[in-house]
C-alpha cells in the first residue's frame, strides 16, 4: 500500500469511527440493522432494480463493517462473524456509484423496525468522498457556482430583475392590472425566498405568490432579493456540512439587512428543511430576529379562512400531487399543498400511497441533477413513480420541489407521456380570482 493510500485509509477510517461520538441514533445505525430486508422492500432503487449493491442495508454496511472493525469489541475479535472487515486499498472510489445511486429519500427509516436512517448514512459515504475530492463533478460545479454567484444557476441581479420584469408583464397580460414583484425592499414583512427554478423555469410558482399577496392587500408587505433569490442548497446532497452552511449564511444576513418579520421559503423541500429544521434549532448563526414559514403554510392559512376565491374551471385536467421526500417525510408538510391543489382544480387525485409514505421521483438527494446518470433515472430510481403516476390517470402533475419538477419532467418525456409537470402555486395562479375574473390563459406550458 502506497503512503498515499495508507493516509487515505487513515482518514476513512477516523471518520467512520468518529461517529462512536456521534448522536445516539447516528451510533445505533452503526450496530442494529438485523438485514431483515424491510428498506430494500420499500426502497425506490430497489425497486427498479434489485441488483444486491441497490440494497440500503447493503449500502451502509460498507460504513457500518469498518465502524465495527475498529470501534466494538466483537468486531475487533471476531471480524467478519459479526460483520466487521477493514477498510480496503481503493475501495474509496467504487463508493461513488454507491453512495450516489441513493436519493437519500428517508422512505427505509419510515418502515425499519429499528428506524434505521439509511439517508443519514448515505450523506456520511458522501461527506467521505468529498473529503477526498471524490464529489461528483456536476454537484461540485453547481456548489461552486452557488457559493460564487449566491444561486445554482449562476444568475446575476440584472438577469434576475430582467425575469421579474417579464413576469409582471406575463400578469399584466393575463389580468390587465399591473401585480408586483418587490425586489430589495427594505422593512417589508416576508423574504420570500424561492429555489431559483421557480423565477427562470417554472415561474408561475412566483406569480401564484405574487397574486396571493396581491388578493390580500399586501403588495408593500412582501420582498425578494436580486442578489439572493435560491434557496437550493446543495451541501446538503454531498454531505458538507461546512459548505451547506457557507450557502446558508449569506441568506440569513440578507433577511437581517431587509429586516423582515419572516424568512418566507418558497416550493422547495430540501431548501427548507436546512433552515427550519437544521439551521433554526441547531442556532447556527445564534437567535434570529424573523420567523421562518413554508409559501405554501401561508397559502393554505389564507384559503381555510376565506380569503382566497378561484374558478377551477380554470384547471380542467385530472391533477395529482407528489409529496417532495424533504417536505413530506422531513417537514410534515402535508396538508397544506393539497389544501391549495383542491381549491384551485377541478379533478385532484392522490396516488397510493402519498404523504409520509409517498415514493421518491427517482431524482432526490441531488441526483436529478446528474445528467451523467440519466438512463439509471429513468429507468431505474424513477421506476416506481412512474407507475404511480400512470395510475392515477392524470394529466398534470404538481410537485413542490424544482428538483422534482426536473426528475418528473425528464421521466414523462422518457416515457412519452402526455403528461405536464410544474408547481402547487402554479394552479393556484391560473384560477385565482383577481378583481372576480381568473387569469385569461389556458396554456398549460
């Protein structure tokens, strides 16, 4: 063994053992699983193809032999008996296609008898890799852009200003009034913050926003930002905690100079689940002086308590809805988008099984991403929502999440599938009734 893989080893192995001091559950993964079979049964890739490295069991478990190797006692005694092996020269690489053919969609730890997280494993591989320089190059390419240019898609301000001036002129089309998009405002009450797909490809997600604010009599009180407008954070996909956090910051100092009241997170699952549920209890960046809220808790408010009107005729098209893993499994965000979904369409239908149960698109965990492994999405980790979709009959399929929208896209037009994909407030901005008249547009592209 070369120095350089002995170091490599080294440094393999100190991070799976670190995880001895680890959480409680983090350690628990480490000793529990009994290979009952239960995550590969419920598991997306499984599902498509049940190939024994596809296994979730399988996959963790070439974290979980080292761990036992080095850090409990019949691991150190009697080896493979029980599991445990040592790291082995090279092994380091084959972990990519590993760790990377998991969409990280926590769908095992809803079934595992144990609630073993196979995702939080998952991550751990991929925060390996990347230690050693071993991310993949289109996720490291769009966490470099991100960092550089505050969004994944490396827009300017003036690109951005250029977009929201289009889309006030898209409402100014359809309802013949002039509906706003406030951008930089200082001392307005909510930061909306969306992924950054939802202002350069599927907008109508930001103008159902703006004519909700608009219906409400609160076109002053609401703000975007055209230096930070992506919410997408993709540290979370490769397991860097150091540069999710780096992603994170500017976000939350720029809601500080706005000084607004909410930090107001637009249709993206993953986006929201670091600030709410990681960033906010963690206190990464102490006590925060706004609250955080999903659009879509505050749309779904708005519409329980009558203050929304819509002409479903608007929606026509069978509808059903997919739960984003990161909202449904990670955010209980359930209710909410099917709330909006059923107020604004005519014909919503649910596929089986859907909420905390729901199957991931196939794109989850950055994958969706990846245009390097487009036939395994297609074909294998999309599998399973493919033929849930089929199922229901519909022809349109709404998913809060750009990462979604992507994997679903590419799926229907694999599958040539008569199928449109796009947002939860994209319905809502076709039938919205603005001054008692909906949107005059029927294009569903």
């Amino acid at each position: 063994m070369t120095d350089e893989s002995k170091s490599t080893k080294e440094a393999v192995i100190k991070s799976i053992s670190a995880m001895k001091n680890g959480p409680l559950p983090l350690r628990m993964y480490m000793v529990t699983c009994v290979k009952c079979g239960t995550c590969a049964s419920v598991c997306p890739i499984y599902y498509g193809s049940d190939e024994k490295k596809y296994n979730p069991a399988i996959r963790s478990d070439l974290l979980r032999a080292i761990y036992k190797k080095y850090n409990t006692t019949t691991g150190k005694l009697l080896g493979g008996l029980v599991g445990a092996r040592d790291y082995r020269e090279g092994e380091i690489e084959e972990w990519v296609e590993h760790f990377y053919s998991c969409t990280a969609c926590r769908r095992c730890a809803t079934y595992c008898p144990f609630g073993i997280d196979n995702s939080v494993l998952t991550r751990k591989g991929r925060a390996i890799l990347e230690a050693n320089g071993l991310t993949p190059e289109r996720l490291k390419k769009v966490i470099n852009t991100s960092l550089e240019m505050g969004n994944t898609d490396g827009a300017s301000p003036k690109a951005f200003k250029a977009a929201i001036n289009f889309l006030e002129e898209e409402m100014k089309d359809e309802h013949g009034i002039d509906i706003k998009i406030p951008v930089d405002v200082v001392g307005a009450d909510y930061f909306y913050v969306p992924a950054a797909g939802d202002i350069l490809v599927n907008p109508e997600a930001t103008t159902g926003i703006a004519k909700v604010f608009y219906v409400l009599g609160m076109q002053d009180k609401w703000t975007m930002s055209s230096h930070f407008f992506d919410g997408a954070n993709y540290g979370l996909f490769t397991g860097s905690d150091e540069e999710m956090k780096a992603d994170n910051k500017p976000y939350i100092e720029e809601a500080k100079r706005l000084k607004v009241k909410y930090y107001f997170a637009g249709e993206c699952g993953h986006a929201y689940r670091i600030i709410k549920m990681m960033m906010e209890p963690g206190k990464w960046w102490g006590e925060l002086p706004f609250k955080i809220m999903n659009c879509m808790e505050f749309t779904a408010e708005q519409i329980k308590a009558g203050k929304l009107e819509f002409d479903k005729s608007k929606n026509p098209l069978p509808v059903t809805y997919h739960d984003p893993c990161n909202f449904s499994r990670s955010c209980n965000i359930i209710d909410e988008p099917r709330i909006i979904l059923k107020a604004s369409c005519q014909d919503f239908r649910e596929m089986q099984p859907h909420g905390t149960e729901n199957w991931c698109c196939g794109g989850g965990g950055g994958l969706s991403a990846m245009d390097d492994i487009h036939e395994f999405r297609m074909k294998i980790s999309g599998k399973k929502k493919m033929d849930q979709i089929r199922a229901t009959g519909a022809k349109y399929v709404a998913a809060a999440c750009s990462n979604c929208k992507r994997q679903l896209g590419q799926l229907m037009e694999y599958y040539k599938e008569d199928i449109a994909v796009g947002g939860v407030h994209d319905m809502l901005s076709r039938a919205i009734l603005i001054e008692g008249k909906a949107a005059v547009r029927q294009s569903y592209d």
